[in-house]
C-alpha cells in the first residue's frame, strides 16, 4: 500500500487540536506534519476535522436470518457513509449467536462482506451458561443478556442463570435493562384503554422508566456482587443516571452507554414520527434527554453508540403492536452528535472521546480508536454542509429524514483504505476482525 497524506486537515484527539496532515503508510498512522514521501498520494480536506473513526458497540446488522431487513454488507456501507469504521454487532439473529459455531460462522461472513471492520457478542440464554464459560475468549467482544425482552427471543430472566453468568465470566457483560413482567402489565393496561388504536405517543409509558430502573438497578446490584464487568446499554431515564460514578472510563468495572436518538428525540417527537422512533428501550421525556446529556457531559455515561436496528418500511407502517421497535441510525449518527456541538451542548472532544477514545478503552481495542503513531488508519473526515446522500441501509429509510444537520461526513478511511468519499462508496477494502488486548 503507497503512503496517503490528509492535508490541512483539523485534527482532534486525546483533547487536543492540531492544525496540518496526517501520513498514512501500509494501513496504519505513521505520523502528524511528517514530510510526505514522493510516491504519496494527497486528500486536501480543506479545513475539516479529522477524527478517528466512531467504533460503535451496539449494531443489529440481521444476518443471518433477517436479510430482508438488511446485511452486513449493507449495513456496513451505511455506516462507513456515516464515520463508523469499527462496530460490535448484536446477537438476536437466526440462529442466535448462542455459541462458538454461530459466532464464528458471522466472523467469516463479515470477512466476506463487511466494508467495516467487526466484532460480535455472544449471547446469553437462560440454558447456555457452558457455552458462556467455555468460549474462546479472544472471538467475542462481550456477552450481550437481555435481562428485558426485545427483538428475538433471548430473555434471560432465570435469576440461577443470571448468578452464573455475573459470578463466572470475565468478559464485559452487556444488558438491555427492561423489567419484562412491568412491561406487560402496561401493555396490558394500555390494550384496554386504547383497544387496537394504541397511539405510538404510549410507548415510553409501556417500556417505562419504572420498567428500565427495575431491571438496571438489578444489572448493577449484580455486578457489585460479583465484581462483574458490566456495560449498560441504551440508557433513557435520569434516574438511571444515579447508578453510575461519574469519571474517565479507565479502571471503571461498571459502565454506560448512552444512544444518538436518546440525545436527540424526546417524546414531543412521537406525534410527528410516530413508529420512525418506535425503539426499545423507549424514547422517553425531555427531561430524560436532558438528564443523559448532562451525563456524557459529566462522564457518567462513557460511550455513546446507535442500537442501529433496521427494520423495512412496510414492517413499520403497521399499527402500533405491529410495528417492530428498532431504528436504522448507522449513517447518521455522528451528523447528529455534530448538531449537539454545532448548538454549544457538546464539544468535539467530548464526542471524539464518546465515539472512539472510550470504546477503544472500554472493550480494549487493540490499536484503534486514536490518532496515535502506529495505529490503524480509521479515520473520517467531518465537514459543514447539509448532505443528500441517498440512505445506504437496505431499508432505505432513517428517523432523521427531514432534519438538517449542519455537518457531513466528507470522507471515510477504514484501515487506511479510502472507503467513502462525498456520497460514494469505494470499492476494494474490506474491514478486519477487530483484536482485543485482554
């Protein structure tokens, strides 16, 4: 591979800002404002920030079993259109991703398909705690337990299992906190009231805050128990926020993660988008939204991600309990954290720390997730500008249609290969398994 100069270019990392070019040599970083060798090739970015790019620690890409939905090819084009270059990927497919077989099996598909580069959770059943305690544990990035129902069929509500996998594993325990039995008494409340006419604007009242707090405050009693490493996903309630010690993610045994759409809708939005922002766990009050934003802000919540969960428009079109939870956010996930900057609530820093520094660390991502010396090239350039860019995801739709952002992503490198430039996809790279230091 020839060396690669990004020139003039607004680099941010480790909170600092540096003005001038980065060299890209085989794949990795070799350096800032080095001399450019002559064989280089040059992208002039004219200004416009260089970031390393987003590693996002919760996607839901539907292969194998809901290609209809979307696939790792797919997905991954959109979210390289969107500055991720890195993702770990959901286990609720078909076959669940239950086991070293099913997770291997989507290693070597994403090494056929994937522009991005991948991990995968394994995931937890109430009767594969074995599968658990025996994984090879260089091939997932965590274990994801759905201690609340969700898409597929993965509750683990026997309170033996949930003991054995918190007291057992070593590796990051990831949960989607929802208490089941809340839910369903809600639901059944809101059945009655409503009929079949359940109006999309109750979701956050069946999937609600007392549902998240139960489960949540369960998830971390569990792992002050056992000393567990566990990472909460999605949170959505400022309540939730009290679990949490605020700080640096390093040496943290318990940490958060919070979602681009829980920073940027809240339930005023139901009414315009009705089931666009249907998602579990739900959009929930301004006061909500606020309360996880000062979060990030205080370094309660460590990592911000996506849950991008595509699911087809006409899946979506359907009557409240019809229409399945899950938004397609992949693309448009950094666009939107760039309002949040572009408005004075957030700084770049912050979100370069929230979308690369803390998932590197967290999950110990070797040699990603920085502008370092000798590290991957996966980079993004980020621009001013609204963006036409068609939606990449095969469901060919996003919550955020109608919404101007004030920055777009210009360009994408993915192992120090150029993969996305200006709306177009380039061919002839794909991503790698991401490799941990653990």
């Amino acid at each position: 591979m020839s060396a690669h100069l990004i020139a003039n270019a607004r680099m941010v990392n480790e909170g600092v800002i540096i003005d001038g070019d980065l060299l890209i040599s085989d794949g990795r970083i070799q350096g800032i404002n080095l001399p450019a060798p002559a064989n280089c090739t040059v992208t002039d970015a004219q200004g416009a920030w260089l970031i390393p790019g987003m590693i996002d620690d919760q996607v839901h890409f539907r292969e194998p079993g809901f290609e209809h939905k979307g696939t790792i090819a797919t997905e991954s084009r959109a979210a390289i259109a969107g500055g991720i270059t890195s993702y770990m990927e959901m286990p609720n497919c078909n076959p669940l991703t239950t086991n070293q077989t099913a997770l291997i099996d989507k290693r070597h598909r994403a090494a056929a398909g994937s522009l991005a580069n991948f991990a995968f959770y394994l995931g937890a059943t109430n009767d594969n705690l074995e599968d658990i305690k025996t994984i090879d544990q260089s091939l997932p990035c965590g274990v994801k337990v759905f201690m609340g129902a969700s898409t597929g069929n993965m509750l683990v509500d026997n309170p033996a299992t949930l003991e054995g996998i918190f007291s057992s594993t070593p590796l990051i325990i990831a949960t989607h906190c929802e208490d089941t039995p809340t839910i369903l008494a809600n639901e059944k409340a809101a059945t009655e009231r409503f009929g079949e006419a359940i109006p999309f604007s109750e979701h956050p009242n069946i999937r609600s805050a007392e549902a998240c707090w139960k489960s949540s405050s369960m998830a971390v009693g569990l792992a002050r128990k056992y000393g567990s490493r566990l990472h909460v996903l999605h949170l959505t309630t400022a309540r939730e926020m009290e679990l949490f010690t605020p700080g640096p993610v390093t040496g943290k045994r318990i940490t958060a993660e919070a979602c681009v759409h829980h920073l940027f809708f809240d339930d005023t939005w139901y009414e315009v988008k009705g089931s666009a922002i249907k998602c579990n766990p739900a959009i929930k009050t301004s006061e909500d939204r606020q309360a996880i934003m000062r979060a990030v802000i205080e370094d309660r919540i460590d990592v911000i991600a996506t849950d991008h969960a595509p699911h087809t428009s006409e899946e979506k079109s359907r009557p409240y309990t019809g229409a399945p939870a899950g938004l397609p956010l992949v693309q448009h996930a950094l666009p939107s954290l760039f309002e949040h900057i572009h408005n004075g609530v957030l700084t770049i820093e912050q979100v370069v720390n929230k979308t690369a520094h803390a998932p590197a660390q967290l999950f110990s991502v070797r040699d990603r997730g920085y502008l370092r010396e000798g590290y991957w090239a996966d980079l993004v350039l980020v621009e001013r500008g609204a963006d036409s860019t068609p939606v990449f995801s095969k469901c060919g739709w996003s919550p955020f249609e109608g919404i101007a952002f004030s920055h777009r992503i210009k360009a994408t490198w993915v192992n120090g290969n150029k993969v996305y430039e200006s709306g177009r996809i380039l061919p002839g790279a794909m991503g790698i398994a991401l490799e941990f230091d653990r």
